[in-house]
C-alpha cells in the first residue's frame, strides 16, 4: 500500500525542489535589496534605474517603524539600502551598520539644501543621504467632524470618542503628549514625563485603535472609520484627496511635528555601484516632483519645488519658510532616553 | 416510563442536532461568504453582489509577490516537514522501544514546544540566531518550524508502533536482518500510514505558520507573512480572499487525507 | 551450517550493542531539541540578567528584574490577558461540550464523519478565518453593508471591531473545534454500559449525567480547557489584527520589546514569566492527557 519507495521519492523530491530554489534564484540576474517604508516602493521613483538596469530586479522589504528597521539590521538582515530618518541615523553610525557614501558619485548633491544633507554627516562622513522631509499633523475627515481642531489638545475631545487613530511609537506619542500640555519636546523634567504618560493613558477612551503603517491609516479613514488622525503623514492626506474623501490637514497653536529621512548604505551591501545608481535615480528631479506630487514631502533636491505641483506645494506649504519655523523637528534620542521614552509608551499601552 | 423517557431522548436528540447544524453553520459561514464573494464583480469585499466573475483569480495569477510567498510556503513546508518527520520517527522509536533514565523527561521536552507560547518560541529562536550570527532567511523559519512539529510527529508516530508487535525488530533479525536493516524494511513500512500522516499534518501547520515565522524571516517571505501585511489594507483584499479559497479547498483536501491515513493506521 | 541463527554475546556486549542503537537513534532528535529549543530558552533567561537596549550599551545587572517588578502596568496586562485566556478557554468548553456530547452519544455511525465536518474549518488557515470575521465586522464589512442594502439600518454600525471582545470572539472561533476533539475522546471511552445500569435503577438521564457522565469527561474536558489557554496566554496575532486599544495582551509587548522597543532583557524577563506561570499548567495538560490516554 506504501512502499518505501515513497519515502525515497518524497526525500528525493525535497531535495530537488530546494536546490531548483536556489539555482533559480542565483541565475535570475543581479538583484538589489532595499529595505523601506511600504508605499515607496513605486516604479516612478526609481524608473531612471530600471531604464538603466533592465535585467536587475529591486527587492523590496518592509517596515513600518523606525525601530523594527532597525532591530531587524541589528539582529542580522541583509540588504543594501535602508531608508531610515533621522532620529535614528546616529544609532545607525555607532553601531557600524553603514557605510561613508562618496558625495562625489551622488548626481544630485548639488541640488540638495544643506540644512538637509548637514544631519547626515557624522565624524566628517556623509552616511546619510536625505530624501524625503515631511510635516506629522493632524488629519481631518472635515465632513464627519462638527467641529474641526485646531491644537493637539482637541484630539483629547470627547466628542470625537471612538473615532481617532494615532500612532502606534513612543517618540511621536511622546511628541505629541508633550505639545499638547505645552512643554518643551527633548526638554523635558521627569515629572513631566510623568504627566504626559497620565495624558496619553487620558487619550485611550477616545481611540479606536493605534495604527502602524501608513495604508492602514488610509483605509480607516477611508471607511469613515477613523474621524481624527493625530498624527498623520501628509501621504496620507495626498492618498485620501486622491480617492474624493474630503480631509484637512491641520495647522495645530503648537506647530507641526516633522522629520527628516534618507538613505544609507549598509556597511555589508552586496551591491554598492547598483545602491549608488538606485540613490540618484530616487534623486533625480522626476522622482522627487514625483514625491512632492503624490505624497506631499518636502524632497531633498531643492530644484523640484519649482517642478512641482503649485497648489500641492502651496497646500502643504512646502515653501513656506514660516511654518517651517512653526515646526518642531524629531532630533536623535540617545539609547537611554530612547528606552525610557519607549518604557513610558508600554507603560499607556498596557493601561487599561 | 418508557414513552416519557424517549420522548424526552427524542428532543435531547434534535436539540443536539440542532445545536450541531447552528455550530457548524457558525464554523463554516465566514469562511463561506469568502469563497462566495471571491468571486464578486466589486473591488470591496461589501454587498451588494456585483456579477459574477473570474477577474480576481486571474489577478491572481499575475501577483508575483504572492506567487513567491506561496512558493516559499511550499519549499520550506516540504523540507521543515520532511526534517520533522525523520526526527519526531526516531524519537518515537526511541520512546517506543527503549527505556532509559530520563525518559520521562525527554518526553515532557519532546512535548513542550506543543504547549509553548508562539511568541516566547520565536523570540527565543530569534535570540539564538543573533547571538549566533545568523542571518534571518527561509533556513532559519524551517529550523523553528521543525521545532514546532517535531512533538506533534512523534506523538503520531508513536501511537502507531506501540500498536504493535513490540518485538518485530528482534522477528525480522531471527531471520537474518541487521537492526537497521529491520527497520528499514519492516518497521518503516509498516508504520507508512502514521509518516505520511505525520508528515502532511507538519506540512499543514508549518504552511499555516504566522506567530513564531514572524519574528525568524527575513527579506524572504512566506505566504502567511504575505498575508498578514495584506490584511491592513482592504483594497487589495479581492486578491487575498480568491487566495483564501483556493488554500480552503486545499485544506480540506489534506485534512481528508490526514484523516483518511490516521484511520488507516489504528 | 546455516547463518540464521545470531552469534552468541555477552551480556556486556548486548548492552553496548543497544546503548549504540540508542545514541543513533534518540542522538538527532535530542540533539535538535538541545540545540534549537533548550539552548533558544537558556539563553532567553541569561539575557533577563542584562539590562539596556540593542543599540545601546548592554550590562549584567539585576535592573531588568527589578523594573519588571515595578512595572504595575506590565504586570496588570498580564492578569488582564489571563482573564480573556480563562473566558475564551471557558466559552470554548462551554460551546464545544454539547458537540462532543452530540457525537458520542447520539451521532452512532456517523460520528468520525461530522467530526471531520467540525475539524475541517479549524485546520484551515488561521489568519485567513481571521480576516474572514474583521472583513464580516468591518464598518465597510458584508454584515454592515448586508444591512445598508436590506435599509435595516441606515449608518453603519461599529459593532465589535477593535475591542476586548472582539479577540475573544475570535479567539472563540478559532479554537473552540479544537476543545471538541479531547471531550469527545473522554465521552466516546465511557461504558455506555454504565448509563443504562444508572437507568435501570431508576435515575433520570439528567442525574446519569451529572453523577456519571460528567465526572467521566472531565480528564477531556480539563485537556481542551488547557489546550486553549495555555497557547492563548501569549496570543499575539489575533489582538493586532482585531484588539484596537483595548484588546492588546500581554504578547503584543513582548513582540514590542523585540521588534520596536529593542528591550530585549526586558522581553525576555516577560516571556519568562509567561513560561512560570504556564509550567503548573503544563504539568496538568501532561497529566491530564494520561488520564485520557487510560
């Protein structure tokens, strides 16, 4: 009924199977592994890139926060680009997970304003190159809310009870806690740490739950679900606009929270020349007209302003120097901060 | 007495039936309305019934991403099973045929990865690998899927030899055989049903694997990660749901067979 | 002279020859479960006397206990997820008990076969049945929109999704066939001859059941009610996908502390006193599988 030679040939067939695995793999051509935020994976970003290397595939992997990008090149992952921001581009540097970039190779550098490509350098060495900045602000769905906010400390109102999302990491929660009982961000006493860890446990009534990745966030407010987003990305807002819902993007009393990210090159990449093609082709002046088009950055080379969209730019105020002084920008946590702002998110999560 | 008494079975009778036919309705009908609207005209997965059509399994079969994931499934189900299934047949051997100090404890911890929490268990793994250097890749999800079968293995294999003749091995070396050799060609065959089945039920979890996969992928994913980082966003859910009904149909075929062997061999 | 017959040995040398075949035989799987199970959990546990983050400056120290210790919140979230393991294991038995009843006493012939009919749904894919209920409950779901379109209502409604219940409503779903399996072997075993004895003294089936059938299931009983809440103690998945703010369990941090928190002493001191806590139940599944297995 079931001879052994079953046996045999179910061995026999792993084996093949597996090996067919890996000679495919290796005989598919040169590959590139980039490890990004979900939603940047878009061929128009990097289309000078596949115009220039037709046979090499792009492998995209995922994260939706900075630290499990991180935790995961720490514990070993291979890739060889990684699209951090800048909060974390220091832990990046003195744990040797990248390596110094040749400016001189960069097509675009020129272009790129220095208060940008400045957070990148590190002991004398470009590691960084910056691609995106961007505003994290309050996000609206105007027509299912009576009264729209205007400060970070409406998202506590009660009148929104159930219908607002934030995100789901301690460094923006901590932002946001502070901003909204009017301390100093990066500044703050430990009893004020303590008070916004009381104010944050406050908000969770109010939540219909946290999000962690950014598409999530827009099917929630798609559905109708999510009224109040505090925070959101401004991709988020261009992706809503995009399918008719009607939202706002807020100026909060406070400022606007914002970021820097960018690209590094890790120090075990495999492929270093195909990683410094794929940089200027996300670089290049399509790419990031692109970017400011769809998704609402600011981008780092500075010529796309004038590529781009006007009522985009002039929507998000991307040139706008004002609001930019408004804006409070992340800056790098040292590890012990980092783990005590991060203790302090556990602690409201595993309130009831 | 009689009459109360079976009147009174009677109504037990098609209350219990009743209450089966309610269960299995509630079991089946998520999984149903899925396959059902798997193959509704619509880009939501929401009523209204839009038309019949095949335009998402079509859709299907260009999704490179998802092809990959489930052809990643497959490899590192066949191997991780395979692995799991020799180790959990010789450690049932050993429970089976042997008696040595310590037995009971190696089966508590033959056992207790059955009972440990996923989480600790990829987290665990997670923290070996680490400190060991090794990178995160399929090997290292197959490895903590052979982890995670192995007891079930041994349990179904051991239910089968200790069915029978204890002293086989020492019948067939009478007669000229070498220990190994009598395994081999009188235990093994013998004990077929229970490997295959083993086999296959390894095959079904480790294919079905999420929690402990989670923390030991790499770049390379499997279907079920797939899945998971489809879930947040319904727009590219006709996809995944036409996916769900194809992996149903293939989950009942296997359970049949499962089912089927596991009879044949007690 | 024929060869049939083995060469005489020694006591001594029989006793070597089987400590061989022993080594060869249990060697590869102790070896496995030594050095990808044991080792994993050992070292899990040096990592609870370190204290700091990936990333950071790591040191031996006794901090990680001590801020586990003054961790209220961590370790209210635990108690809090025993409770939603204890009312998904109870719901479970409770749903389950019925069925395996049905089938042992009353599905006769049939019974292998509409056990199959229960089993097939719970070994399909668990993410996938999941999704089947987050896309059923949805605001956008089939129930709100079934709804919509039939003008019952005329808003839809945020029923269960994001909620403490709605994990243990899924949790429900998902595991309840599973507890079926063990009280059905427990009832199957009983000698129908005893209940007919009961009768024949006089006892009304209710009585029989309380005084014999139910005490008899209870090793089956105790054996689904285990095999429910011990794996969902440490649920992770089904809180993040369906739990919102409130439905988050103790394994979502653990998760945290790997992958965003990089706590890693921290979450290992977590998951070892998940392991603690579990070692007692563990022990009682073991025994409570003996009984069965009698």
């Amino acid at each position: 009924m079931f001879p052994r030679k079953w046996v045999i040939l179910i061995v026999v067939l792993g084996v093949l199977l597996v090996s067919c695995g890996g000679g495919g793999a290796a005989t598919s051509g040169a590959k590139l592994n980039v490890f990004e935020w979900s939603g940047y994976e878009l061929p128009e970003f990097w289309a000078q890139f596949a115009a220039q290397h037709p046979n090499v595939t792009v492998d995209f992997s995922f994260f939706g926060e900075d630290a499990e990008a991180f935790a995961k090149l720490q514990t070993g992952f291979q890739t060889d680009l990684i699209h951090p921001c800048a909060g974390w581009w220091q832990l990046y540097v003195d744990n040797g997970l990248v390596q110094p970039i040749d400016t001189a190779r960069l097509e675009n550098w020129a272009d790129m304003p220095e208060f940008l490509t400045k957070q990148g350098e590190f002991n004398g060495q470009q590691y960084f190159i910056p691609w995106e900045w961007g505003y994290e602000s309050i996000l609206v769905r105007t027509d299912k809310v009576d009264k729209v906010p205007t400060s970070w400390k409406e998202l506590w109102d009660p009148a929104y009870a159930g219908h607002v999302a934030i995100y789901d990491s301690g460094e923006t929660q901590y932002m946001v806690g502070a901003l909204a009982l009017g301390y100093e961000p990066f500044n703050t006493t430990p009893e004020q740490d303590e008070a916004i860890v009381q104010k944050l446990i406050e908000l969770k009534p109010n939540l219909l739950t946290y999000w962690t990745d950014n598409t999530e966030l827009v099917q929630l407010m798609a559905s109708g679900d999510v009224w109040v987003a505090g925070s959101a990305w401004p991709e988020t807002l261009m992706l809503l606009l995009e399918e008719g819902i009607p939202v706002e993007y807020i100026d909060p009393e406070e400022g606007r929270m914002g970021y820097v990210c960018g690209f590094g090159i890790t120090a075990n990449a495999q492929n270093v020349d195909l990683a410094y093609d794929y940089i200027n082709a996300v670089t290049s002046l399509e790419a990031m007209t692109y970017l400011i088009d769809e998704y609402g950055y600011g981008a780092a080379n500075a010529a796309a302003l004038d590529t781009a969209d006007p009522e985009t730019v002039e929507m998000l105020q991307l040139a706008d120097p004002t609001i930019l002084n408004d804006t409070v920008f992340y800056q790098s946590l040292t590890p012990e901060r980092r783990e005590a702002v991060v203790s302090n998110w556990g602690r409201v999560k595993a309130s009831p | 007495m009689l009459a109360k008494s079976s009147i009174g079975r009677r109504f037990t009778f098609s209350l219990g039936a009743a209450y089966f036919v309610l269960f299995t309705a509630f079991m089946y009908l998520p999984i149903l309305l899925l396959v059902v609207f798997s193959f509704n005209d619509s880009p939501t997965l929401a009523f209204p019934w839009n038309g019949f059509t095949l335009r998402w399994y079509a859709a299907l079969a260009q999704s490179t991403e998802l092809i990959k994931a489930v052809w990643n499934s497959v490899l590192v189900g066949l191997l991780s099973s395979l692995i799991a299934t020799v180790l959990g047949t010789l450690a049932a051997l050993g429970i089976v045929r042997f008696n040595f100090p310590g037995k009971s404890i190696f089966l508590s911890v033959a056992a207790m990865p059955l009972v440990i929490p996923a989480v600790v268990m990829g987290v665990a793994m997670l923290i070996l690998f680490t400190m060991v250097g090794i990178p995160l890749t399929l090997w290292t999800v197959g490895l903590g899927h052979v982890i995670i079968n192995l007891p079930y293995a041994m349990l179904i294999v051991a239910a089968r030899l200790a069915g029978f003749e204890a002293h086989i091995e020492e019948a067939a070396m009478d007669l000229g055989a070498n220990y190994w050799g009598a395994l081999w060609r009188v235990t093994l065959p013998m004990s077929m049903p229970a490997l295959v089945a083993a086999f296959l039920s390894s095959f079904t979890t480790s294919f079905d694997e999420f929690a402990v996969t989670f923390f030991l992928a790499g770049s390379d994913t499997t279907l079920p990660i797939y899945l998971f980082s489809q879930l947040r966003f319904p727009s590219r859910l006709p996809l995944v749901v036409t996916l769900a009904a194809i992996m149903m149909l293939l989950s009942v075929l296997i359970v049949l067979a499962v089912e089927k062997l596991r009879r044949m061999s007690t | 002279m024929t060869t049939l017959a083995p060469p005489i040995r020694t006591a001594a040398q029989a006793e070597a020859t089987r400590r061989r075949r022993l080594l060869l035989i249990m060697g590869p799987p102790g070896l496995a479960l030594l050095v990808f199970f044991l080792v994993p959990l050992g070292i899990m546990g040096l990592y609870t006397l370190r204290s700091g983050t990936l990333g950071g400056e790591m040191a031996w120290s006794l901090d990680t206990y001590r801020s586990f210790l003054a961790n209220t919140a961590l370790q209210r979230l635990l108690w809090r997820s025993t409770l939603v393991s204890l009312q998904t294991s109870l719901l479970c038995v409770l749903l389950a008990y019925p069925i395996a009843y049905y089938l042992a006493f009353r599905a006769g012939e049939r019974r292998m076969t509409l056990l199959t009919i229960i089993i097939i749904p719970a070994w399909t894919s668990y993410l996938l049945r999941i999704l089947a209920w987050k896309l059923i409950l949805g605001s956008s779901g089939l129930l709100n929109t079934f709804l919509l379109w039939v003008g019952w209502i005329d808003q839809p409604a945020p029923i269960l999704l994001f909620s403490q219940t709605a994990v243990v409503v899924t949790l429900v779903y998902v595991w309840a066939p599973f507890v079926a399996l063990p009280i059905f072997a427990a009832l199957d075993r009983i000698d129908k001859r005893l209940l007919e004895a009961a009768a024949d003294l006089g006892s009304p089936p209710w009585y029989a059941f309380v005084r014999v059938t139910l005490p008899l299931s209870l090793p089956g009983v105790l054996a689904g009610f285990l095999s429910v809440f011990i794996p969902t103690l440490g649920e992770y998945v089904t809180p993040l996908l369906v739990g919102g703010v409130n439905g988050i369990m103790y394994g979502n941090l653990i998760q945290d502390q790997f992958v965003r928190a990089l706590n890693w002493p921290l979450g290992s001191i977590m998951s070892l006193v998940l392991l603690v806590l579990l070692l007692p139940m563990f022990l009682l599944f073991r025994r409570s599988d003996d009984l069965l297995q009698r």
